[in-house]
C-alpha cells in the first residue's frame, strides 16, 4: 500500500511478524513493514522518530544510483560475471546467441539490439545463475542443517534475494554479475533465513557464524550493487 507522511513516501506492507522495520530499497524506495494490527498513528510516530535517518539514507541512495553504468552492446564493451569482467566481441556466426569462452562474451550479430541483447544476457544470467546458486546453497544448507523447498531465478525492483514462509528462495539474476564473496553472502543471508525469518540478533549471528566478514561484503554490495546493470 503507497503512502505519505510529511515528505517522505513509503510503501506499507502488513504481516504476522511481531515488530516495525524501515528500509531503503535499492531503487530509493522506503519500505516499512509491520505487524497486522499496527496503527496507522503509530506507524506514523515511527517514521517522526525515524525521519532523520530516512532522509539521510535516501540522500545516500540517490547518490549511489547516480553511478548506474550503461553498457553498450558493443565490440569492446565489458560484461562481469562472477567478479570478473569479460569483454564482448560480436560475431557473424555461432550455434547460440550468446555464449562465454576464451576469457570473452561473444555474441551473434542478429540479436545486437538493445532488447535482443539485454534478453540474451539474462537467460545466460538465469541459466548459469540456477547452477551456480543450486550449488553453494547446497553447501550452506549443509552448514547450517537446512532445507530449501526451491529455488528459483527472478528478476525484482528492488531484492537481490528473498526466503519466503515456505521455505523458498528467490535470486536475482543479477547476482551473477556480483563478486564471488558477495555472491556467498547473498546466499548466506537466505540460507541463514531458513533459520530464522526475520533480521533479529539471533539471525546476524546465524549469517556471521558461517561468514565472519560478511559486513564487509554486504558493505561492498551498498555501495556498488547499482553498478550491476545491462
């Protein structure tokens, strides 16, 4: 549900949990969820006390997102995957539209447009992505004595993952694009969810325990998670 109070826009999501929390999405989006029967005045008593800290985080934010790259599909141009970057070379021929060799993105001329490009890129993100993250929640789950229900591959506005009451984890496929270890901690983090559901001190206890610097990581991904665009 859309909202406003004072300046500040925000979405409203109501659920069973037992306490408030703000946040600011990726895309500068406040976000506050709360318990069912919360008040709307309290609600508003909350982002009063708050204000100053939403402000500032969205004033963070907008920078941030001023550093979005736009990429070229372009002789050149590079791609990341998995924290390393490739450069792209266009090709007349090849049997798929896109394929990643020799240290290269190489991509069929026929699908060179922006749209057809962006497509490409994201079915090879999504593709590489399910093995990819099958994989090492498989690890982590181990660790933790987990199980997931399933996995799936998404595209989101504003999550790079999330672990739904059911037990099913959701990724973004731009997590292929991100650093090896700020991949893990993304995948840690919903892992650690299966445990418990929420953001308590019990859950970041959970998530430090199997990853001891992922504030590191998650730093890392504040602050350049934007960059990670087609």
């Amino acid at each position: 549900m859309n909202r406003k109070y004072r300046n500040i826009d925000y979405i409203l999501k109501r659920s069973k949990r037992k306490t408030a929390s703000i946040q600011i999405e990726r895309n500068g989006q406040v976000s506050l969820r709360v318990p069912m029967r919360m008040l709307i005045r309290d609600i508003e008593a909350l982002i009063a006390e708050k204000e100053g800290w939403i402000l500032r985080h969205l004033a963070e934010r907008q920078k941030i997102n001023l550093r979005k790259n736009e990429r070229y599909y372009l002789n050149g141009e590079r791609f990341p995957y998995l924290g390393k970057s490739y450069v792209l070379k266009i090709v007349g021929e090849q049997s798929q539209p896109l394929l990643l060799k020799s240290g290269s993105f190489y991509l069929r001329t026929d699908h060179q447009s922006p749209a057809k490009a962006a497509a490409v890129f994201k079915a090879f993100y999504r593709e590489k992505g399910l093995i990819q993250i099958t994989e090492r929640v498989a690890h982590f789950q181990a660790l933790m004595g987990v199980q997931a229900n399933r996995i799936r591959m998404v595209e989101t506005k504003t999550r790079w993952a999330s672990c739904s009451s059911k037990g099913n984890l959701n990724f973004h496929w731009k997590c292929l694009m991100l650093p090896k270890k700020v991949f893990d901690y993304i995948i840690v983090h919903e892992v650690a969810h299966l445990v418990h559901l929420n953001h308590s001190k019990r859950f970041w206890n959970q998530v430090e325990k199997i990853m001891g610097d992922y504030q590191e990581h998650r730093e890392w991904l504040r602050l350049n998670g934007a960059e990670m665009e087609l």
